[in-house]
C-alpha cells in the first residue's frame, strides 16, 4: 500500500518536470512512456466515443421519424380530454416516469426525475404525498428510489433498447391496470422533443374511466354501450406510446450530443498530451546531447 | 352496403337543431377534419374530407360534418374516406376507437391499418388456405393458430368483408 503511495506521490512529482528541461535520467524516460500510454487509451476513447455518435446519429434519424407519427396519434389520443377535461384536480395522481435502461447520454434521466421530485416538492399543487410512482428505465428507477423510496410501486425495464413498439405500451398500460393500485388520475412524466440538440420536461394528462364519467364535457359525447372503460384503457397505451417514443428520439439525440462533446474532448486532450510528449522528447534530446558534448570536451 | 350507410347516417343526423345550437358560427363547412393515426404512421391529420364510413362494433355508419359527438369502439374492418366529389379510399384497420369532437373533428385511433390496394392476390391465396383450415375438423386452437399464420390476420370473417369489399 505504501508502495503504491509513493509511486503515485512519485508521478506526480516527475510530472511537471516534463515542461521544463528534463534531466536526462530514466525517470524521465518512463514518463515519457507514460505520455505514450496515455494518448493510445485516449485516443482509443476518441475513436469508441466517435462511433457512438455515429450510431447514435442514425438511430436518431429513425427515432425522429418513429416520434413524427407517435406524436401525432398521441394528438389525436389526448384531444378527448381537451374536450372533457377532469372536473376537479386530481389528488392521488400516478406518476409515470418515462426513462430507460442506459447511460451516458447526458441528462436524460436527471430531466424527467427532477421533474417529479418538483411535483412532489410542490406544496401548492395538492397532490397527496404518498401518491403512487411507476417508472420505465432502469436509470430513473435508481435515482428516484433514493428520494422516495415509499412512493414507488412498479418499475419497468428492457424497454427503448430500440424503437419502442405499441405493444410495449400496451404491455406497460395493462401491467398497471392490473397492478390494482388506487389513483384519481395519471401523470405521465417524459422528456419533450424540443430540437435536436435539446429537450425539457414535460407532464401528459391521461384521465381514468371515474373522471371521465364525472365530466361534464365528456357528457356531450353519445355512447351506444358504456365503453368510457375501454376508451381510458385504450388510451392509456396510447399516452404511453407517444411518451416512450419521444423520449427515446430525445435520448438517441442527447446520446449524439453527449457522444459528440466527449470526441472533442478527447481530440483536445489528444493535441495537449502530444505537445507535451513532443517537448519531452525534445528535452531528454537536448540533455542527452549536453551530455554527449559536455563528455566529449572533457576528454 | 352504401344505403345502409346513408340510412345510418341520416338516422344519426337527426337531431339536427341542437347539432345547429352548438355551431352557431355563421358559417358551417361542410367538411369534417379527420385524423386517422397508427401509432406507426399517421395517414390523415386535420385533413378536410367530406364523408368517412366506418365499422363499428354496434352497426356501421357514415360520418358527416356536424356530426353528433359521439365514441365509438371500431371493430376490424374497412374505412372508408370520401376526400372530394367521389374518390374514395379504403383502409382495412384493426380495432380501435373512432371519436367524433364537438369542434367537428373526427379522430380515428387504430393499432393497426392497411390500405385496400395492397392487399395482393398472394394474400387472397393464403386466405383461401385459412378457410380450407377453417373447414376442417381440427382442434379450435389449432385452427386459430394456422389462420393467423397463413392469412396475417386475426379475424377471417372480417378478412372476407375486405376482400368483398375490395
């Protein structure tokens, strides 16, 4: 251990000395292999982090015409409740927070987390604290069992891996309704498509079968049956549809983005390692020569 | 089939006066805005058309402006969408929700919708096949299960009304 610490202590001495002239000692030279090591595993980065970002790049492509059509059917889905909207405002909402399984795509998963704790830390919003959470991704999951373990009651994972599918949603929505788990109404929390280099958080309103019936708007509608159960269920899946594909395109897209910064950042690092590899070269040259000539006109 | 869609349509429109009483704007199109959205693909979105005929799970009807609002669950079948004057297309969709709004918007919610067109004559062959099964004496599953392998479908009977249709 202690070993370990003097060498570390050692390096760290050795290092600034590269700037300057070196002292022609074998320090020197295992610094400079050092350097050497250093700019292969961060170019090697560079190169990972670059085809990330190619891959993310045209995932998002297929992820923004995946979200082109979602977004138009939840749309279409969420313009009965603009017709209808709830009579009162819901206490007991259940959360859904749309996320997914991997990193490194910036904050991604802080977004749609740090929105629910808002909610939740709201005062005047009126939402009963122990307001039930259900989350998609396994990121989210993690970073909200740590502020409101209590709260959380379902979690969902392996789904976004690809463009996600209505039958992904359609299995989610009937795991909740199965779920049995009380609510007044549902939240959907997923990241917003804003441009593709940017994202917000946003909150989708999905009425239940009860509020809908409750509503007066939702009176102006003609049943042949009572299918107000169907149609809340239905369109649940829906909302959650268009929420998983939007947050996907907006994950492929801060991928890309996250991607993209750590390749600049690799390239900088890669052009600061090699100026001070190259001075050190230079440096243990020149010692080596004064040595050389120093010895010479001694003789 | 278009007489009982006329009928229907007359029946629905009905109660016209209080149809009137909630569009009191001057002006009263005569076009309804449709949306017919997959989850995959959206065919229409806010488009103007005059008439849209569809199979619900009660009776089919034909959809006009000023239509009464109403919900309606669809049942697999055909859609049919009068654009302009008498061009027609049809879809063959699977169930989903048709939802007429009060501000004469129509939207219809499918999992699944395929135009008329594209169904090939292969298919037709596969669905000769499915009622070939269908008529033999195996076990009900495995009937289910070899129709919807060979036809892609779900509902045989439905299939034949789109290919009649067709």
């Amino acid at each position: 251990m202690s070993m370990l610490a003097r060498s570390t202590v050692g390096r760290m001495a050795a290092q600034p000395k590269v700037l300057g002239a070196a002292p022609a000692n074998a320090r020197n030279m295992a610094t400079l292999r050092e350097i050497e090591l250093r700019l292969k595993s961060v170019r090697n980065i560079e190169k990972i982090t670059k085809s990330m970002k190619m891959i993310a790049s045209t995932k998002l492509a297929k992820a923004q015409r995946a979200m082109q059509a979602g977004k138009q059917y939840g749309v279409a889905n969420s313009e009965v409740f603009q017709n209808a909207p709830a009579e009162e405002p819901a206490k007991r909402k259940l959360f859904i927070v749309v996320s997914s399984d991997k990193g490194l795509c910036g904050g991604i998963h802080s977004s749609v987390t740090k929105a629910t704790r808002r909610i939740f830390a709201d005062k005047e919003s009126g939402i009963e604290t122990d307001s039930p959470i259900m989350v998609i991704g396994d990121k989210s999951k993690a970073q909200l069992s740590r502020v409101h373990p209590k709260n959380l009651v379902m979690t969902f994972n392996q789904i976004g891996r690809d463009i996600p599918t209505f039958s992904d949603a359609a299995g989610v929505a009937d795991l909740i309704i199965k779920s049995g788990v009380k609510y007044d109404s549902i939240a959907i929390v997923y990241n917003k498509f804003v441009s593709a280099i940017s994202y917000e958080s946003a909150v989708m309103e999905v009425e239940t079968e009860e509020a809908l019936k409750n509503s007066p708007g939702f009176k102006a509608y003609e049943m042949e049956d009572d299918v107000t159960k169907d149609l809340a269920e239905f369109s649940l899946a829906n909302a959650i549809y268009a929420a998983l594909v939007e947050g996907h395109a907006c994950e492929q897209s801060a991928r890309r983005n996250a991607m993209d910064n750590a390749s600049k950042n690799a390239s900088d690092m890669i052009s600061k390692l090699q100026m001070q590899y190259n001075r050190g070269r230079q440096a243990a040259i020149t010692n080596e020569l004064v040595d050389i000539i120093t010895g010479a006109s001694a003789l | 089939m278009s007489t009982l869609c006329l009928l229907s349509t007359t029946a629905r429109r009905a109660p016209k006066l209080l149809v009137s009483q909630c569009h009191s704007h001057a002006e009263v199109s005569d076009k309804i805005k449709l949306s017919l959205v997959l989850p995959h693909q959206s065919i229409f979105t806010s488009t103007d058309v005059i008439e849209v005929n569809i199979t619900a799970t009660t009776r089919d009807m034909g959809i006009l402006a000023n239509h009464v609002p109403s919900i309606e669950p669809l049942c697999p079948g055909v859609v049919e969408v009068i654009e302009s004057g008498s061009v027609s297309k049809k879809w063959f969709v699977s169930g989903g929700f048709t939802t007429v709004h009060p501000n004469d918007k129509l939207t219809i919610g499918v999992v699944e919708a395929v135009s008329l067109e594209d169904f090939s004559w292969a298919v037709h062959m596969n669905l000769q096949e499915a009622l070939k099964v269908a008529a033999g004496n195996r076990s009900e599953e495995d009937k289910m299960d070899k129709m919807s392998h060979s036809s892609g479908v779900e509902s045989i009977s439905t299939m034949q009304i789109g290919m009649i249709t067709l």
